[in-house]
C-alpha cells in the first residue's frame, strides 16, 4: 500500500488582515466610482481629495497583504 504523509500544516492570514483587505477592496471600488463622477461633474478639489484617499487605500491593502503572506509562510 502506499505511505501515508500527513499534509504540512500551513498557516493562515490573521482575520484582521483579511478584513482589512477585503474592506479595503470594497472602498477602492467606491471611491474610484466617486472620483470619476466627481470629475465628470467638475468638483476637481473633491476629486483630488478622492485620489490622495484611494492612494492611501491602496497602500493600506498593500500593506495588509505583505504581511499576510509573510504570516502564513
């Protein structure tokens, strides 16, 4: 019969992390979605503000990933 190898346990993203990806996802949709209406609509100081805060997003997820990955192997 063949052996038997228990598979390697492998570690998971912290919930938090996850969360915080997952949210962060959800807010760059929203906020590219009001960046270009902003824009279409002429309000360019909401539009800038919009895209310093999907930059920050953006960073953010970034973030959250590298260290989820780093947590789980």
């Amino acid at each position: 019969m063949s052996e038997h190898r228990p598979r390697p346990q492998t570690e998971v993203a912290a919930p938090r992390k996850v969360a915080r990806i997952r949210i962060g996802s959800f807010a760059l949709v929203l906020l590219f979605g009001l960046g270009v209406l902003t824009w279409v609509a002429g309000v360019y100081w909401l539009t800038i503000v919009l895209a310093v805060a999907f930059v920050a997003v953006a960073v953010g997820i970034t973030l959250a990933s590298w260290h989820a990955s780093g947590e789980a192997g």
